[in-house]
C-alpha cells in the first residue's frame, strides 16, 4: 500500500518542523517540468533554507503508457531522497541546507520500463534572517584545550555518523510529530550566538523552557540510536525516526532509555538539565535530515 506523506514546510531543528510535519495545512505547490512525461513538484512552493520541504514527481498523464515510472530515486545537496509511491506518483522529504544560494539543485534517476533516465531539476528557495543573542557562559565552554577540542571533534564525528546510518534505516513513523514538551520556547533555530563577546555559532536547534527533571518526550517513533555525555550537550539521546531523520534532545538531567531500545511518540526519554554548555535549565531539541 502507499505511504502517504504529510505535506511540510519544515524549519529543520524547529518547533514549526513539528508542526507542520502534521499535514494539516496544504500550502501552494511549484510544478517544473522535468523531461517530456515528468511533472516535479515542490511542496511548498518556495522552499525555506535551513527547513524540509515534500519533493514530489508524478508521471504526465499527456504521456503514453510505455513512459510509465516505476521507480525514482536521486540526490540533493549530497543527500539521498527516499521516494515512495503516494498520490499517483513518487514522494520524498527534501532537506535543503541553511546556508547556500537563492535555489537548490535535484538529480533524479527515473526507472522506466528496465531503462533508468537521469534528470536534473532546479528549485527557487528563500533564505532567512536571524536575530544574534548574547550569553554568558564559563569560559572553558569555549576556549578548548586541545584534550576538549579532541573530545569535541570526537563527538561531532558520532552524530555525523548517526545521520548516515538513518539513511540505511526504513520509515518508523506513521503518525504527525509532535513538540517534545509543552513549554515556552526561548530560543529559536538559526538564531546567532554570541558567547561572552565573541560571535562563536549558529543555535541549530530549538530550546523548551523547563524545569530540572520535567519529561523530556519523543517527538516521534524511532530508535534509540546513541544515549551520549558530550562536552557541549551534555546528556543527550538521539533518535533514529528511519527515511533519513534523526532528533536530538540535549542539556538531559537524566536518560530513561537505551541505546537500541524503540520508542513510540510521546515516550519519555529523560528529564530536563542544565548539563553541557547552558546558561540554566533547558531543553535543546534537534532535527536533522541526514547531515543536514
């Protein structure tokens, strides 16, 4: 039976990745075509820098049946696209990096008959500004020695390889994603930070306000892919969700899940922390699309 994918506009590693990962709202669609029997379709229409937007390819019905799809698959932004059969075509998530230019470039290899065609499509996107804020933190948490600056390329090297692995993973999830907490967001994905004077990086997450020890939750089926105590987010689980998706929940006071262990939407994965770079209490919420 086909998948049927929600249609998102998704900020990566923000709140609004959840919830328009619900499919309640159907924004315009940007159709270009693609070859002679092809229509590519982009949902929405302008895709945001830095978000996941829907990529969908559906056979012209001008054209004859020999020119049938039976298969697609394909790159964008050195990512591969996991397509399904849904709504008369092909669907896949299409993760589009924050930084870049004014448009995205997609390679499609499209099985027809035994015979596979390569096509290259280009899609307009928008790119986004971002406030800076200003914290203070120990300044150990950001001029390293070179034992922490080891550790911390180490760390790195681990989710990097999480996102890979996703890849290989099949689709978990069925139902719309959802916040990993009720609380107030105080700071948002994208945003500029500046630590103790110094613009030092860019807040590729979102923080939930919280208490010490409030249930931390997943914001969607998947399995425990690493359970970690890095330097900067400290106590951290990362959930593989499959298709290429994977979320991170940092800054944990405590973990209640295992490396291996699948866990359901809305599980409880730890508490809310203040361990690893924090200025207090908080959860750091992430998602990514492969390395993006």
């Amino acid at each position: 039976m086909p998948r049927r994918f929600s249609r998102p506009g998704i900020l990566l590693r923000s709140a609004a990745w959840l919830l328009l990962l619900t499919g309640v709202a159907h924004p315009p669609e940007c159709a270009a075509q693609a070859g002679r029997s092809i229509t590519v379709r982009t949902v929405p229409a302008l895709p945001v820098r830095g978000a996941i937007a829907t990529l969908i390819v559906v056979p012209d019905s001008a054209g004859s049946s020999s020119d049938g799809l039976t298969q697609v698959t394909g790159t964008a932004a050195d990512e591969p696209l996991h397509f399904d059969a849904a709504e008369g075509g092909f669907q896949a998530l299409l993760g589009i990096p924050l930084e870049g230019g004014d448009s995205v470039e997609v390679v499609l290899l499209l099985e027809r008959s035994g015979l596979t065609d390569t096509t290259t499509v280009g899609f307009a996107v928008h790119r986004l500004s971002f406030p800076t804020e200003r914290l203070r933190v120990d300044p150990r948490m950001i001029l390293y020695d070179s034992a922490t600056r080891v550790r911390i390329d180490s760390e790195i090297a681990q989710a990097v390889e999480v996102s890979r692995r996703s890849h290989e993973t099949p689709r978990l999830w069925t139902e719309p994603f959802r916040p990993p907490r009720p609380g107030r967001i105080t700071s948002r994905y994208g945003t500029g930070r500046e630590f103790n004077g110094t613009l030092t990086s860019r807040h590729l997450g979102t923080d939930f306000s919280g208490k010490p020890g409030e249930p931390v939750r997943a914001s969607g089926r998947g399995v425990v892919a690493l359970v970690a105590d890095f330097f900067l987010a400290g106590r951290a689980v990362y959930l593989d969700h499959g298709g290429g998706l994977v979320t991170g929940y940092f800054h944990l006071s405590r973990v209640d899940v295992a490396a291996g262990d699948t866990v359901n939407a809305g599980a409880v994965v730890g508490g809310v922390g203040r361990t690893g770079r924090v200025t207090g209490p908080h959860l750091h919420w992430d998602a990514r699309y492969g390395g993006i």
